[in-house]
C-alpha cells in the first residue's frame, strides 16, 4: 500500500514458545456493554492458560471471547493459528 512503511523484526524462538496469529474478530469483538476484548484481555488469557497443552490455550482462548460476546452472534470472523516450538 502507497505511503505505509514497515519494520522487519526478527525474534528468535526457542523449544517451548509459542506463536499466536489471530484476526481481528478476537480483539475487536464486543460484549454486552460494546467494550472490546482488546489485547490486554488477551494476553491474560493465554498466560492463564500457559499450563495447557496449545490446542487446549486455543479453546481456552476462543470460549473466553465467546464469553466475552454473551454466546451471541459473533460480529466478526474468529480466526487464532498457534504454533508452539519443539
């Protein structure tokens, strides 16, 4: 895109991190009241869930921002792609 400009940044990972991808639809999803999920909330839920196997986070992850919505119709697309390191 014309006049956007980007940063390269390389993380190096070890044996046990994990990667999370995720659209929008987890952050920018809503509740009751119209307050987003927000990436805050996020990360305290996957660090809650640090213990967890990494299908287990993505449930962990996924139920707490259907929670979040009140188990209503979703707003957006819900997308989370994990990786973890061996």
């Amino acid at each position: 895109m014309d006049g956007t400009t980007y940063t390269d940044t390389v993380i190096e990972l070890q044996p046990g991190d994990r990667l999370y991808l995720y659209s929008d639809g987890v952050t920018e999803e809503t509740n009751p009241d119209d307050v987003p999920f927000e990436n805050e909330r996020l990360f305290k839920t996957l660090d809650g869930a640090r213990a967890q196997t990494l299908d287990q986070s993505v449930e962990v992850l996924v139920d707490a921002v259907l929670s979040w919505n009140g188990h209503e119709r979703l707003s957006d697309d819900l997308t989370v792609l994990a990786l973890e390191i061996r």
